[in-house]
C-alpha cells in the first residue's frame, strides 16, 4: 500500500465513526473537501471512500439501509465505483442495495425534487460529497467506492431547521436550529420525525462500520496500525464527538 484509506465525509460524527486502523478522514464541504483531499492523494493514497448519511431518491428506501454505490452520477458525469471494493463492501453489508448514488452541491429537502432527481438520474440516493471525491478519485486512478446509510427517505420532507444546523467544521448548530424553530414552529413535528430517522442512521453507521473492519472493506487491507494522515481540521471534527451523541437533523440534512 502506497498509503492508507481516506474516508470522505461532512458531518464530524461521521467522521469519528469512520477513522480507524489504516483509515484517515477528510471532513469538509465543496471546495475545502476538493483542497483538502487533492493534498492528500498527493501525499500517497491507496483508496479513497464517501463514507456516512445520504438521502433517500428510490421508493422504498427507509431510514438506515445501506447503498454501496455502483457510480456517482452528476450532472454530465458518471464514476464507476472500483468493482472489487464494491463486491467487498456488498458482501459485509447484509441487505445493502448496489445502485447509483447522485452527488449535488446542496441537499435536497422536498419529496417532489426528490422524485424528480430519481427519475433524471436513476440513483438510488444523494449526497453532496460523492460527486467530488470520485472525480478526484478519477483524475488520479485512485480506487474509489461510495457507502452510505439513508437518513431520509424518498416520501419524507426535510423541515427549515434541518437544513441551518451545520457549522463549517461538521459540528451540530444547535443556536440554529432553535432560531429556526422559533420562526417556524408549525415545522417541529416534521422536526421530531427527522430526529428519529437520524438515530435510525447514526446506528446503522456504527453497525455498518463495525461489519466493514479494519480499511472500511478494502480488498487485501494489510494495514495493521492507525495510518491515519487526516488534517488538522479533520482531527478537530473527531474530537468534538467524544462525547458520542447523535447530530441534531440539521446537521444531519447538510450532509447530503
């Protein structure tokens, strides 16, 4: 191995889920996420994964069940995830289903642009962070996979309060969620609901992870020590979880 496995994420609870033997963690949204990883691979990768939460896009998805995607589509692009990885990942994840996984530079909260993407794309799921590792992944024929747990299903509408809850670092806002809440308190039943669904997540990604082992599913993964090259950034997002609770929905949300 030329270096370790570099999970992708954009919430800080992701990331201390994620980080283990041989697996560094990049956490970070859009530009920064590009900046940040681009270095890394520099600096020697042998895989790269978007590792944690993504919403749901075809019917029937639930709240917790696992996509191992087979590309990330864009716009004008589609990514073929590394086979062999994906079988792997397939393998440890009893019950995920193998499907295109979307990437969008914002997340999308109404059932109706849901049902819209489902039908342009095809994918199973979104997220906002899949879309930029696999291109980097490609440019530098770097093995890339995309494993993520659904938070919100297809028919599920996210409130205004999940979509304001997330600082720069991947840590909750909870002040904004509660000023949105205040604004807009007609929002807090479809609030509690999203609750819900996000501890539904958060435990399918601790199970999930532990079922992945050592190098998250890389196939032959032979690191047997903490090869951890995360930045500076990404350690602070780990620590900040120590205490080990489940985001609020806002943060939640701005992961996909």
């Amino acid at each position: 191995m030329t270096g370790g496995i570099v999970a992708v994420t954009s919430l800080a609870l992701e990331a201390r889920i994620a980080l283990g033997p041989g697996v560094s963690v990049i956490c970070s949204q859009g530009s920064h996420l590009a900046a940040h990883l681009e270095s890394a691979v520099k600096r020697g990768v042998s895989g790269i994964i978007s590792f944690g939460i993504a919403g749901g896009l075809a019917p029937g998805l639930v709240a917790g069940q696992w996509v191992a995607a087979a590309a990330i589509k864009t716009a004008q692009q589609r990514f073929p995830t590394d086979r062999a990885w994906t079988r792997c990942l397939l393998e440890r994840l009893p019950g995920a289903v193998h499907a295109d996984i979307v990437g969008i530079d914002a997340p999308v909260a109404d059932p109706a642009d849901k049902q819209s993407l489902h039908a342009q794309t095809g994918a199973a799921a979104v997220d906002t962070e899949s879309h930029i590792a696999a291109g980097i992944a490609a440019a530098h024929q770097v093995p890339f996979v995309a494993c993520r747990a659904i938070i919100d299903a297809a028919d599920k509408r996210l409130p205004p309060a999940a979509l304001v809850g997330l600082r720069a670092d991947g840590t909750a806002d909870v002040g904004a969620v509660l000023g949105s809440v205040i604004q807009q308190p007609t929002q807090l039943p479809t609030l509690v609901r999203t609750a819900l669904d996000a501890w539904t997540a958060r435990a399918a990604l601790y199970r999930g992870r532990r079922m992945l082992g050592a190098g998250l599913g890389f196939p032959d993964f032979v690191g047997g020590k903490d090869d951890v090259r995360a930045s500076a950034r990404a350690e602070l997002d780990v620590s900040a979880l120590e205490q080990d609770h489940a985001p609020p929905p806002g943060a939640v949300a701005e992961a996909r």
